[in-house]
C-alpha cells in the first residue's frame, strides 16, 4: 500500500525553540557534566560580528545534546506499547523566519523511518545541556500516508537528571477521548498524567510539572512580626476557600499551619515563562513596587508627615498634569527598573507623572455628579452589584443574635422627595428602584476595621430611581456603624439625601465617597480577586492533572488558564499578602483576604453564568422571545447588553465544540478522563463547598456545555469587565477613592468648621491621602495595561492547536461573531440615545470590545486572567 515508501527513508523535521535567558542573547550558558557532548560553553550564545550578520554558534552544541525519539501510534513493540524509534538529534540553526516571532530559533532534524514504524503519535526529548530551554514545537513533514504533523509542546525541557533520567514526552496535536485513544499511546498518555498528578509529598523544585492543591496558608508571616498572622482559608467551615497550587513549603515556627514565605514562589514550570513574554514585564513590575517604589516612598513620608496629604483637588490632578516632586534619590531607585518608565513620565527634575485617566480625559469635573455616581454602577468597573430593590425598607440577612437589629433606616418618605411624584409603591411594582448594598458584607468587621489606626468607615445602602430616559437617579445613602456598646446591639444608621448647594452638598459628596470605599474595596477583594483569579486556580489545576493534552475539552480549556497560575501566586507574594499592597489600600486592611472567604460561602457556581447572574440580581426576567432569553429590567445597561452577547458567542462556540465530541449524554458519562477532572474540581479544588447541590453532577452534554462556558467566560469577559477599567476609572483617586479615614463630621466640631469653609479639603482628608494613593495608582496602572503579546478571546496562539477541521471551523465562526460585537459596541457607543453607554464624563464604555491594542487602552477580552 505504502508503495515508494516501504523501505526506510529520513523524515525531515523542524524544531523552534527558545533559550532560557531569551532577553539577553549573549549570556554563555554552559552543558552539564555526563552529558552525551561533554561541557561545553556558549549553547546558546551569538557572536554579532562588525557587519552588524550574527554568527551562530549553538549549532554544534545542541547536535549532541538534544536528543529526539519517535514514538508510533499505530505500531507497537512486544509490550503493546507505541515503537520508540532510534535517538537522532539536532543539526543545522535554520534562517529565523518572520513567522517564528521574537526570540525564536529554529534547528533541522532528520528521523529515521520505514513502513513497519507506522504513524508518529508522540516524540521524546532529552536534553543533556546545563541550562532549560523552552520547547516551543516540531514540525514533521511527508509523512508517509500522512504528510505534516504538528507537535504543539510550549514548555521548559531540563535536563534529563531532573526528570529522573525520563525522557519528556509531547503529543502531536491529534485529539482523542481516552476511550479513542489509539493503543499504542495508551500507556504514554496515563503516564504523562502521573507526572503531572504527583505523589502530594515534599517540597516542589523549580524544574517540576505536579499540579496539587493547598489551602491559602502562605499570606501571613507570623515568625517576622506576631501583627503579620493571618488565618488559614480553606480547609476549614469559619474560612472556606478556594484552593491554591501547592508548593510543600515547611511551616513557619510559630504557626505550624503556616507556610513560610518564599521569595520565589513555586508554580509549574510551565506556568511561569520567566520573561520571554511582555506579560512578565508587567507582573515583574508589580514585584518591583512592593520591593523597591513602597519603602522609598515609605522614607518620604516618614520623615516628612505634611508630604502626605492633598490640599487641594488641583493638587491631586498634578499627578498627571503636571507631575508630583518627590526627592531624587526615590526615581534612583525606580528608574532602573524598566516598567516603571511605561507608568511614569519624568521629566528627569524629581517628577513623577502618571498617565490621565480616562473618566477625566474630557471633563475634570463630571466625575462628581449623581448622573456618573450612578452609571458607573451599570457601566464602570464593579457593573456586576446593584441589584432590584423589591421592599423597602430594605433588609438585612445578618444574624440579629449576633448583630442585633441591623434594619434600614431609609423611608418612603426619604425616597419620594427625589421621585418626581411618583410613589414608592409604583416604583416597586414597576421594576423602578434599585440598591448597592454593602451593609451586610461590611458591618460584621467594622468594628475591627475601624479599630484600625487610619480607618473611619461606615457599612452603606445606595437606593436609586430608574428615570424615564433609561438612566439611574441616586435618591438616599445610608451609612451605618456597629452600636458603640457592641455589636450585638443592631447598628446606628443616618440618612443623607441629594443635595447641590451649602454644607448639605458636601455631607452629600462625603456620603458618596463612604459608599464608593465600599464599593472599591468589595469590588478589589470580591468582584476582581475571589471572583475570577482564585475560583479559576482550582479549575487550572484540575484540568491539568487529570485531562490529557490529547482530550478535546483540555483543548477547549487551556488557552483560559494562561498565566492565571502564575499572576495568582504573585498575589500572595506581593499583593494580598500581610501587610501587602491590598491591606495598606484599601479599606479592610488586614481584614481584607478574611472578608473574601465570608463572601465564598455564598459563591454559586452556575450563577457566574452571566443569564444566571442577572436574573437572580433582579436585573432580568426570562423571556423566550427576547433576545438572548432575557428581557433586562434596564434596558440601557452596557455591561449587560454587551456581555450577554459575549456569553451568547461563548456558548454557541462551546455547544459547536462539545458537540464533535459527545453526541450523547452516555459519552459524557463515560468519558473517564472528564468524570475523573470533574470530581477532583469541585471536592478537592472547591472542597469547602463540595456539599453545595447547586454543583452540575456532569451527568449530560448540557452539564458539560454549561461548566466549560462558565470557566471560559469567568476568565474573559468578566475578569476583562472587572479589571482593565481600574485606571480609567480609578486613577482619579477623587472618583473612586479605597480608604475612608473621617466619619461625617458633627455640628459644632473643628472637622464641621473645617468642612463649611474648605470642601475640598474635607474631602481630602477624609479619602485615601498621597502615600496610599501614589501605590494605588502604580498598581491599577499596571493591572490595566495590555501586553504586547496578549492572545484575545477568539484568537489562539497557533493555528495548529487540533487538526479537527470541523473544529476549526466553529472556532473562526466564533472569532467572526465577536467582530462583529465589536461593530455593535461601537454603534451603541454612538447612539445618543443610549446615555448610560457614555455618560457624564463622555467615556464610551468598550471593556467588552473583544480587541485591543498594547497599553492602557480600556478595552480588550483576553483569554485569560494573565494580570
């Protein structure tokens, strides 16, 4: 049959790679002692000579000393496993092509082969040289009866003593459900699995691969100061929690609960690219904050108190219009840190200078009326709160024995002076009034967190009127504080109304600043962190230790974890940890990771579906002839009109995808690698809540479509909804303020005085001051900037992901539906009619606009949560 091809021939092959230190071409690396070509120096080092042509000289390094087996998928040895065929290795640097991208080398590579070797299914690798390479594929051409095969591999190759003298094994880019799975790789499919499963013992090293689980144990550091303990979340009914990759770190000696800090986290090699990527120039510059901008700002204001207050709104608008002087010796410190230059312009004089944020691009004032205090619930970065107000007074759910009476204090009569005379009755009939309630997320730590040394906070009710040109009205705030003689004795609550004129309107701007600390710090440690990184981590983990690169839902699943590993423990090295850049920003303080895990008690699984979401907020009704099943309460909710047509996009694309797999609920249940991944996700990486019944027992193709839709779009579009607005809207630390510092001052005190005669003033002194704010404003900048690299929704990093043409073809299909969402983003964007997609401010609302390009930009979806 196989005709000219039955005696042994060469296939001829192509291997791309990278070099360990890819940003510095010139480093000379060196191969490890034993190896097949003895120590060499110089791997992967290039010699530019004076005409500027680069002489390679790794060619005669890597020829001895990576190494290459075929493995067949249709013939087996006398074991009946796959062939393994002869060791053959690199040979001559191939011309860098355009395609390969920075960075990228690429090697010839000859195989020997004849007919009775049948078709490669998988390759080996070794790698005898000192230094890791990354592997970014090999490519076999006429293939006999076959022609191409495409080996997708992206990951870190060590040397072989690491893996125990084991060859590393890749699959070539065939997809097969494990009841499917040619014979001959059966054996190498579980094995790769195991590796990656690991025994659950020890500590990890940087070379491995095992993905395990661990509760959040490593955010205190208790042996450095007793005020640095913090609690254990998960594991535990007081603080469940998410889990988190394990790293087998020992225990602090004061805890023994406790892992000790590390100033180099373990991941999985493969999680952690090690700045061959732009996106790593960003998390290395959040590192970098904490390490180096923090304690020089901290010197300055330790020796200079007055340095840390605004005195003026102008004074706060210099930070990007004209720049803050800070002492010389703070920019030697961070300029040579490269990504602070993206933050900061400096005009070399002690400057620092951040971008302008978008929210006062065009008006410097519009971020103070009601009108924008509203929209930017519906349209801002935390869109996803609000809900219908059904009674009023609203409710409380806190316990009364543990907190006493904690009802609301707002009235009819309080509501219906701003309603143009319409009753409240009618307006709760009418689907008309809606709340921002964080009174019960924030009353049961606020005695604790107003017994902390700056804070001065109350737990807020907002209740708004939906207004006849479709855009919201706030009409009363209330802000509550625990009884001063205990918690248990209910709360003390006041009501400020509207106001434009006098010191009422000023009591009014306060009673909005008290409402958007709350927001600011809820949305920071509920909307963004807990709702998108740390419930996504147990999924990533999961997914890699029980689904095969060859199963078609890790292919479906895996551009969606990209990086998340890695940005998640950044976090609890410099962000969430104790004492971290969260505790010292934001409201909660040291409260604020222990607040998260009381809200995880009440996470839903299924209603991270945005349809779900909507309707169980009050903010949809099902209806069959709407689009999208839904007919929304406000029709002119940016967030939720653009975003159902993301999740429509999203689910059709699954539904086309499981579809090719799974034509019956029986394939589901059958499919051992699936069941295997999904049990592990819920009762392991979300075991604190494995009892919930709410849980899709993945007993049929809806169970599955559903699930997958929900991680995808958890980690696109809601963590892009949640995150690349921080700056835009949150870089004018006036709009959108994370520390409350002053209660409403009193009649007849010197605050009440000081707020009568200078406003402005006031204000300031009760939000987040300069220190706080200069570290707020690095972060968020950081956080919403895209990289150069950044992969978007409906985009993959190679074409050569599956070789399932049908496949391919519902991917570009969903690639093309989300352009032209962009087109009917734009358009509504443009409607003047539609006053919530803009606003007072005039910042058309585009975080759902799948694309983007490099920078801050206020736009973009990417795959996933990778900043």
């Amino acid at each position: 049959m196989l005709g000219l091809f039955d005696k042994s021939h060469k296939i001829k092959g192509t291997v791309v790679l990278m070099p360990k230190n890819v940003l510095d071409v010139n480093e000379l690396n060196s191969v490890r002692s034993g190896g097949v070509g003895g120590v060499v120096s110089g791997l992967f080092g290039a010699v530019a000579d004076v005409t500027g042509q680069v002489v390679d000289t790794a060619t005669a390094i890597l020829s001895r000393n990576v190494s290459f087996k075929l493995i067949s998928a249709t013939s087996t040895d006398a074991k009946g496993n796959g062939k393994v065929g002869k060791e053959t290795y690199l040979e001559k640097h191939l011309p860098t092509l355009p395609t390969l991208g920075d960075r990228r080398d690429a090697y010839g590579i000859h195989f020997e082969w004849d007919a009775n070797f049948g078709i490669p299914g998988a390759i080996y690798i070794r790698n005898y040289t000192y230094d890791e390479f990354f592997l970014v594929s090999v490519t076999l051409e006429d293939i006999p009866n076959q022609g191409t095969i495409h080996f997708v591999c992206n990951s870190w190759v060590y040397n072989f003593k690491d893996y125990d003298k084991k060859d590393r094994i890749f699959f070539a880019n065939k997809t097969y459900l494990p009841s499917a799975t040619p014979g001959p790789l059966v054996k190498y499919r579980e094995e790769e699995l195991e590796i990656l499963r690991g025994n659950g013992t020890g500590e990890r090293k940087e070379h491995e691969r095992i993905y395990d689980y661990d509760v959040y144990n490593d955010l205190g550091n208790p042996d450095k100061d007793v005020k640095l303990a913090r609690p254990v979340l998960g594991g535990s009914s007081t603080y469940p929690y998410p889990r988190r990759v394990r790293t087998g770190r020992k225990a602090t000696k004061k805890d023994p609960k406790s892992e000790r800090p590390a100033s180099e986290l373990y991941m999985p090699r493969d999680e952690k690219f090690g700045h061959l990527k732009s996106s790593d120039f960003l998390t290395y510059g959040i590192k970098s904050l904490s390490q180096t901008l923090l304690p020089s700002l901290e010197n300055i204001f330790d020796s200079d108190l007055t340095w840390n207050e605004f005195d003026s709104f102008e004074e706060v608008r210099d930070l990007y219009e004209g720049g803050i002087k800070v002492p010389t010796d703070v920019l030697s410190d961070i300029s040579p840190i490269p990504v602070f230059k993206e933050i900061f312009r400096s005009d070399g004089e002690s400057v620092l200078q951040f971008p302008p944020p978008h929210v006062v691009q065009v008006s410097k004032s519009a971020w103070m009326t009601d009108d924008e205090f509203a929209r930017e619930m519906i349209a801002g970065v935390n869109p996803n709160v609000i809900r219908l107000l059904k009674e009023v007074p609203p409710q409380s759910k806190l316990d009364p024995t543990l907190y006493g009476d904690q009802s609301s204090t707002i009235s009819k009569e309080h509501l219906e002076i701003n309603m143009g005379g319409v009753t409240v009755e009618e307006a709760l009939n009418g689907q008309r009034l809606f709340i921002l309630d964080y009174h019960d997320a924030f009353m049961p730590y606020l005695t604790r967190i107003n017994a902390l040394p700056t804070a001065k906070a109350y737990a807020t009710r907002t209740i708004l009127f939906l207004k006849d040109d479709g855009t919201l009205k706030p009409l009363a705030i209330e802000l509550s504080k625990p009884h001063p003689s205990g918690d248990n004795l209910g709360a003390e609550s006041k009501v400020v109304l509207p106001a434009d004129q006098g010191v009422e309107s000023t009591i009014w701007l306060l009673a909005k600043a008290h409402v958007i600390v709350n927001d600011s710090g809820y949305h920071q440690l509920m909307s963004h962190w807990l709702n998108t990184h740390a419930v996504m981590e147990p999924f990533a983990i999961a997914t890699n230790r029980h689904l095969s690169v060859l199963h078609p839902i890790y292919k479906l699943l895996y551009p969606h974890y990209k990086d998340t590993i890695n940005i998640n423990g950044l976090a609890r090295q410099s962000l969430i940890n104790a004492g971290g850049i969260i505790e010292q920003t934001f409201l909660p303080g040291k409260y604020s990771i222990e607040m998260s895990s009381v809200v995880y008690k009440n996470w839903v699984f299924t209603d991270q579906a945005l349809p779900a979401d909507l309707v169980k907020r009050g903010l949809a009704i099902e209806d069959p002839s709407a689009p999208h099943g839904l007919r929304l309460v406000i029709e002119d909710y940016p967030y939720a009109v653009d975003g159902l047509e993301i999740w429509d996009a999203i689910k059709t694309w699954v539904h086309e995808y499981v579809s090719l797999y799974y034509p019956t609920d029986a394939a589901v249940q059958q499919d051992t690698e699936l069941q295997a991944w999904w049990k592990e996700a819920v009762e392991k990486g979300h075991g604190d809540l494995k009892e919930k019944p709410w849980w899709p027992k993945m007993q049929t193709t809806e169970d599955l479509i559903q699930s997958c839709s929900i991680i995808v779009w958890t980690a696109s579009a809601l963590h892009a909804a949640v995150n690349f607005g921080q700056y835009p809207y949150g870089g004018l630390i006036l709009n959108r303020p994370t520390l409350a510092r002053r209660f409403i001052p009193a009649e007849g005190t010197p605050e009440y005085d000081e707020m009568v005669k200078n406003p402005q003033k006031a204000y300031l002194r009760t939000i987040t001051p300069k220190f706080e704010t200069l570290i707020d404003l690095s972060v968020i900048e950081i956080l919403s900037r895209h990289a150069s690299d950044e992969i978007y929704l409906g985009e993959r990093e190679t074409p050569n992901w599956t070789t399932d043409k049908k496949a391919l073809e519902a991917f570009k299909r969903f690639g093309s539906k989300l352009t032209g969402i962009e087109g009917k983003i734009n358009a509504r964007n443009s409607d003047p009619s539609l006053r919530n997609r803009t606003g007072p401010v005039q910042l058309p609302y585009t975080l759902l606009h799948r694309s983007s390009e490099e920078g801050l930009t206020f736009k973009g979806i990417p795959n996933s949560i990778s900043i």
